[in-house]
C-alpha cells in the first residue's frame, strides 16, 4: 500500500480499452473492457517518470522483472509475492549464427524463471493483481505452463486456484499444478475446450479469471521482456525479434515496453521488427496478417507439438496483428519437422534444451534468412520460452528424426 491506502502505483494513470477508447480508473477490480468486452492496456504517466526516475536507479528494486517496478502497476509499499520471476540472461548464440550467417544473433531464455516457463511474468503480476483486487481465489484454461505459474504464485499468494488443461497436456503440468495446491480437471481438445470448460465450474466474481488477456496485468508481466532486452542490449533496440505467438501477451507486451522506452526516452534509434512464428498445425495469426485482416478467424483442428502455441482464436488477435503491423515486423509457420529439429539444433550445437516453442523461432529465423528477409547485418532475438525437460513427447519425436547416419556424421 502507499500513503493514500491503494495498492496500486501512482504513476499508473488509467487501465484503456484500445479497441473502443474507454478509460477504467482502478477503483473496482477490472477484468476486461466494460463498454465492449476487449482487452485492457495499462497506461502510465510516463512524463511524470521521466521527470523523476533515472534509467540507473531501477536495480534498487532487485535484479528480477520488479526491477521496472515503476512501470508495474503496484505501488511501491505493496508486498508482493515474489518467486524470482524475470532477469533471465540474454545469450550469443554463435555457432548458430555462424552456421545462418547472422552478424548478432542472441537467445533470450525464459528456462530460467520459476516454474521453468515465461509464463511465471505474466501470473507474478496476475495473481499479485488479484490480491490488490481483493480477490482470494483464481482460475484458468492452460495449454500446461500458465497453469503451472498460476498454481506456484497461487501458494505462495495463499489464494486458491482452479485449472482446465487439454488431456494430452504432458502429465508433469498436472503433477506440478496439484503439488503447489491447485484444483486440476483434464479436458478433451484444445485449450479454448478448456476455457468453455472453466466457465461451468469457476465463476467470477468469486473465481478471479487470470485467462490470458481476461485481466489486465498478465501483459503488465510479459512487457518487462522489452524492458530487459532493451536493458541487457545496452538501451540499443535489436533489428528483429522472433517470438513463438500463442495468446499473443509477450508479443504485444514487447511492443508496448518499446513504445512507452521510447517516450521515456531510455532507447534511442530504430524500433525492432516483431516476427510473429506459429506452427502450421494452428495459425491463425500468420493467415490473418497474410491476408491483411484486422481480425483473425477461428483455426479448426488445432495440432501441434507446440502446445504454448495450439491457441485456435487468440482473444487479443487484433491487438497482435497491430503490433505486428506497426513494428514493420511479419509472421510466419513453421511445420511440425521443422520445429522439431529446431529443439535439436539449440541442444547439439547450443546446449539449450529447448522447447518446441523455443524450436520454433529458430526454425522461423533459418526460414527468413533463406528468403533474405533477416540480413546478414542484422542483430537478432530468438526465443526460448520455457524448459525443454517438460515436453518428453516432444523430444521423443526430435530424437527419432536423427538419423543413426547424420549422428554418426556428427560424432
Ligand atoms: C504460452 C506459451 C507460448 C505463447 O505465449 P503467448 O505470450 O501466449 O503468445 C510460447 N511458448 C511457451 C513455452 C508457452 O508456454
Ligand atoms: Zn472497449
């Protein structure tokens, strides 16, 4: 709490609806639009920051994501619950790049955060925000890592929670989820199965939605990665970065970490270009920005190893292709082959063991270097979003398509 009894920090001017405009102060717990239902972006007073906050004195609140706690919506005196979410390294790959001929090519590796997926950014600030909301109990659909964040932030929060997860989700998820105190239920199909699942059996308001883009401070979370490969890269914007779009929230939250940079004056030179990778299994998003929609349409039979990225109608869809869009970035599919010897090329020639996500942006990368829209001058950021070691089927397929010949060759 600060002086005035709000939870929330001061710089923290209103919550916007970009969609229809409205503004929503912080006076009642917000969830999503009130006027139109869509998806809430913070909006701080950045010229007030500016004024008063140095770019040198964030490390004096820690070397986590808290670190930009003066654009996180918490007032400073709040006590958040913290699992060392965020302050994940950002490293040269550069056998890789050598072998793509990439003058910088750099992995940002979300491995490190609890729960070993960058989805502990997003629920830190979620289930923080539904404690400052008054809130004692969540609930969300998870394609596996979400649900896994959750239920940790939701222990150490001492609020309860409740998760639908697709039945073919790894069992580790469920093992993880249970043991940090959560309610589990298995639903067949995807992860929009599991969210028609969840409304029967976890209603708001006693049930706080944490579902991606169905409260604001999920995005809050997942905007502090701009911040830190904006930091780490010495306030020197990369060209382009390549990110494995599910829900979309670290996509569009980058793109405001580099608009509100910008006006904070904290980077100087070019804006990078998002690259939006999907698998060819489901996406939506890719269809939609190559074919210059607003909006995307629903993906029937969603498949993929990709789990993080079997998202078949992405609630922020328009708030993805604009950043897309504005950044000058693209979108492309990747095919399941291709992912899957991506997750190979980081672990032999990187040691990263990856994700199939993490697999799929340096698929995207070898894709846009062959068509010659990466360059070779070019500084790049591929992603690896969460840890290799829950994704057993995954690897399982990954190793299959290694030849005894070609590993032979390499030995
Ligand atoms: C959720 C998830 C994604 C997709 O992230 P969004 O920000 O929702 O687009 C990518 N990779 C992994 C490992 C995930 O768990
Ligand atoms: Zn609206």
């Amino acid at each position: 709490m600060n002086r005035h009894g709000t939870p929330f920090n001061p710089y923290l001017a209103a919550l916007d609806c970009p969609a229809c405009g409205q503004a929503h102060d912080l006076s009642a717990p917000r969830s999503v639009c009130e006027a139109c239902g869509k998806p809430l972006v913070a909006r701080y007073d950045l010229a007030r920051v500016k004024a008063e906050v140095r770019r040198e004195d964030l490390g004096r609140h820690g070397s986590d994501l808290w670190r930009y706690r003066v654009v996180l919506p918490f007032a400073a005196g709040f006590k958040a619950v913290r699992l060392g979410e965020g302050g994940t390294p950002l490293l040269p790959l550069t056998r890789i790049a050598a072998e793509l001929g990439v003058a910088e090519l750099w992995l940002k590796d979300e491995a490190a955060n609890p729960t070993q997926s960058f989805k502990a950014r997003g629920l830190s600030l979620a289930v923080n925000g539904a404690v400052a909301f008054g809130k004692d109990a969540i609930a969300l659909p998870s394609a596996g890592n979400a649900g896994s964040a959750a239920a940790a932030y939701a222990a150490a929060a001492g609020v309860r929670c409740r998760i639908t997860v697709p039945e073919d989700t790894p069992e580790v998820f469920a093992l993880e989820q249970r043991a940090c105190g959560a309610e589990v239920r298995l639903v067949p199909g995807t992860i929009a199965d599991a969210g028609r699942a969840l409304g029967g059996w976890a209603q708001a308001p006693e049930w706080w939605n944490v579902a991606t883009f169905k409260e604001p401070f999920r995005l809050e979370g997942k905007k502090t990665l701009g911040y830190e490969i904006a930091e780490q890269g010495g306030w020197t914007l990369p060209d382009a970065i390549l990110y494995p779009v599910g829900g979309g929230t670290g996509l569009v939250g980058m793109w405001r970490a580099f608009l509100e940079l910008r006006e904070l004056g904290w980077t100087d030179g070019a804006m990078p270009r998002l690259i939006g990778v999907q698998a060819e299994g489901c996406a939506p998003v890719v269809r939609a920005f190559t074919a210059g929609a607003a909006a995307a349409t629903p993906w029937e039979d969603a498949r993929t190893a990709a789990l993080g990225l079997r998202v078949p109608s992405p609630f922020a869809d328009a708030l993805i292709l604009r950043a897309l869009r504005e950044s000058g970035g693209t979108a492309v599919a990747v095919s399941e082959e291709d992912l899957l010897d991506g997750m190979t090329e980081l672990s032999a020639h990187e040691g990263c063991f990856a994700c199939p996500e993490g697999g799929a942006t340096l698929a995207a990368l070898r894709r846009l270097r062959a068509s010659g829209e990466i360059r070779a001058r070019e500084r790049v950021v591929i992603y690896n979003t969460g840890s290799g070691l829950k994704y057993p089927e995954a690897w399982r397929m990954a190793l299959a398509r290694r030849t005894r010949p070609q590993a032979e060759a390499r030995a």
